[in-house]
C-alpha cells in the first residue's frame, strides 16, 4: 500500500518517464564512441566488454547519478509543496518509512535504467566486435551460442555491482532531499558532490569508497578483492546512510 502511494505522488510529475529518457541518453553514449571511433577499439586485445566500460562508462555513471538526484530532489519537493510534509507527521505512516519507501522506490527506476544500459552494451559487442568467430567468441574460446550465454551472465553480474555502487547515491540524495526544504539548495548540494567525486583520485581506496565515487568503479578489469572491497563499502555506506536519516527525523521531530 504504503508503496502504491509512493507511485501516486510521482505519477504526474514526470519522474519516470525523465528517468527512462536519461538511461535512454546514457545507453546511447556507447552507441555513439564505437560508431565514430570504432577503429580505436576493436583492434584493443582486450574483453570487449571490459573495453566499453572503460571507455565510456565514467560519463554513463555520472548521468545515472545526475538522474539519480533529480529524482530525489523532486520526489521531496512534492512533500514540502503546499506543507504536505507536515500532514504525513500527523498520519500512522512515520517519516522514516516514507524515506524507505522513497528509496525503494528510486532503487527500481534505477534498476530500469541500468538494464537499458547493460541491454545497448550487448548490442554494441555483438555489432562492432563480431558474432560468429568474432573477437568476444574468441576471448571466452567458445562457440557463438556457448559465449553469448556466458556474455549474458557478465552482464547480468554488472548490472547487480553497478546497481550496487549507486544505491549509496540514491540514499544519501534522499537524505540531503529531505533536510532542505528548498528543491534547489538539495540540487545544488548533489551536484556539488557529484563534481568533487570526479576530482578524487581512485588509486586511494578510502576516497574512492566517497558515496557520489562508488559508481565510477567497474569490476571489469578490477581484482576481486577490491570488488568485493568496494560492494562491502555499499552496503557498509546504505547502512549508515539509512541509520543517520532515522537519527536525524527524529531529532528534527524533537526540535519541532
């Protein structure tokens, strides 16, 4: 119920579908880099997935996170809009499952996005990297079928760890959303951070575990210990980032 409600708020202001249409524009990005600069990958003797990602996924990621914190920010301002923040303290439903229900709200619309995106990156490796006998049949030494279920599966693998390095972004852009009142001053606070995550130098692995940093890592290339590092460190920062969000509504309450 308390998530149907959720979806109604949501359902006029253009959230969704603005959400599609930008994993849509991200899922383009490898379209486009391999349909003008083909030449320069194909020839790499590398996976070529691994190549996709490392060529294009730091700007994929950071318009999933400019996605991300759009939606946060509105999915608030709907609630502070006209008070109707204040009514829901007056209702059964407490604030804290109101910011879950947010959240679990986002983490589907990104779900949707990352699939689109996982979904182009197929097409790209099935197009400009061959089928039958082309370089990914060779890199995992199988036949068409056999590499393709395989591909499938690497895929599918992405999409869960990409999917993990952004929730970290979707909690804490609810979070800062939902201390602000004003739309543009949580806005202004994302993109600020999106923009310090670009600037942090990933070799440190305490700066690159920084919530808006997480989703520029790629586990392809990467070993496993640090992937594992890294989904540790999500689920560690959602954790926390869910816990300070309780702490805060309630000393926010206290001080009403």
């Amino acid at each position: 119920m308390g998530i149907a409600l959720e979806y109604k708020k949501i359902k006029r202001t253009g959230i969704i579908p603005g959400c599609l249409a930008g994993g849509f524009l991200a899922a383009l990005i490898p379209v486009l880099e391999l349909a003008v600069r083909s030449e320069q990958y194909t020839g790499l003797m590398q996976p070529p997935l691994r190549t996709i990602f490392q060529a294009d996924w730091q700007m994929m990621s950071m318009l999933n996170m400019l996605i991300v914190i759009t939606a946060a920010c509105m999915m608030y301002h709907t609630e502070y809009a006209d008070n109707a923040i204040q009514r829901i303290i007056t209702l059964p439903m407490r604030e804290e499952t109101v910011y879950f229900l947010k959240a679990l709200l986002l983490s589907g619309m990104c779900l949707g996005f990352l699939a689109m995106e996982m979904l182009s990156v197929s097409v790209c490796i099935l197009h400009w990297f061959g089928g039958e006998g082309g370089a990914f049949s060779a890199y995992y030494g199988a036949s068409f079928p056999e590499a393709y279920l395989e591909l499938i599966q690497d895929l599918l693998w992405n999409l869960g760890y990409c999917f993990c390095m952004l929730l970290p972004v979707v909690f804490l852009s609810l979070l800062i959303a939902s201390a602000c009142k004003n739309m543009w001053i949580s806005l202004g606070v994302d993109v600020v951070c999106v923009f310090m995550a670009t600037m942090i130098p990933v070799k440190y692995f305490a700066l690159a575990i920084f919530p808006f940093a997480l989703p520029f890592q790629i586990s392809e290339g990467a070993g496993t210990g640090q992937t594992a590092g890294f989904l540790a460190a999500g689920i560690i920062e959602v954790l926390v980032i869910g816990a300070a969000e309780i702490l805060f509504l309630r000393v926010r309450r206290s001080l009403a």
